[in-house]
C-alpha cells in the first residue's frame, strides 16, 4: 500500500481523528488514576488514636468526604485525628477540648499541621502529650508521600508545649515513639 499520492477519505480520517483522541483521553485518565494520590480504602482513611490504658496505637477507619487531592485529604485526616475518635470509645487519649486545625502543607513528604493554641491547655503529663503527638504523627504518615509530621502553633514552630514533654520543634515521625 503507498501513502504517495493517495487521499484520504473524510471518513478515514474522522475515524483517525477520533481514535486518536480515545487515546489521549485513556491515556490522561490512566495517568490521573495511576499517580493521584487519595489516602483511602474505598471511601474511607485511617485515622489513630492512641489507648490510655497501654499507649498502643489504634486505626479508627473515618468515612472520607469528596475531597482526593492530598492537601484535602491530609487536612481532613488531621481534623478527624485532634476531633478524637468517638465518645464511646473511652480509653483513647485526646487532644484538648477546643483544638482546631488551623492549616495542612503537604511538601516532600513532610506534611505541616498548624494547631491552635488551645493545645497548649493540656492537663494530661506526658502521657497524654505524647499519646496526642505520637496519634497525630500515626494517622499522617499513614497517608501516601507523607513520611514526618511538623507541628506548628498559632502559627510558630514551638520548642516544647508547656509541659515540655515532647519536642515539637523537629518534625516527628513513626519511628519518633
């Protein structure tokens, strides 16, 4: 078959037009399935709580709203984990009452969580701070491409809460506790 001097019909090349446009499209969908990142099994993430009762550390699975993007996710995980598991479950350590999230930065695998000062409030010893910390480092890390947790207040990298129990001021990870 010679291409040389032959014409093509309108139809062959809508058809041609056509496939090659089903090819980019398969090719961008597969792409954005392939390396999108939602931290999710289904429609739901993996958040920690830590057990007063022998500090082990236990996943709390937490439906997952419409969010996929990891900002999204991971701001959501972060929300989910200083909300505390439910009431019913009495022997998780929680963060104190009135603790928000201010903001999540996701960047090279640190995820930075800014909390509000009502978490300097905390009236639990070290084990209730690091139970918090070591809950909060958990449920990140457990999201794709985030290996350490930052922990800002208000704002600003703090050295120690004021119990001075934990150091805050490195990124924590895992392998922290």
């Amino acid at each position: 078959m010679s291409w040389k001097g032959e014409r093509f019909s309108p139809v062959r090349v809508a058809r041609l037009l056509v496939g090659i446009a089903l090819v980019v499209i398969v090719a961008v969908v597969v792409h954005r399935w392939l390396f999108s990142s939602p931290a999710v099994s289904g429609s739901q993430i993996t958040v920690y709580y830590v057990r007063a009762s022998d500090e082990g550390v236990v996943p709390w699975p937490v439906s997952l709203g419409p969010a996929r993007d990891l900002k999204s996710i991971a701001f959501y995980a972060a929300t989910q984990c200083v909300a505390g598991p439910p009431s019913t479950i009495g022997d998780a350590v929680r963060f104190p009452q009135g603790t928000r999230v201010l903001s999540v930065t996701v960047a090279r695998g640190l995820a930075t969580v800014d909390l509000s000062k009502d978490v300097e409030r905390l009236a639990g010893g070290s084990l209730q701070e690091s139970a918090e910390f070591k809950a909060l480092t958990w449920t990140m890390t457990a999201l794709p491409q985030i290996s350490s947790l930052q922990v800002l207040v208000g704002g600003r990298r703090l050295p120690t809460l004021p119990g001075g129990h934990l150091e805050i001021d490195e990124p924590l990870s895992r392998s922290s506790w």
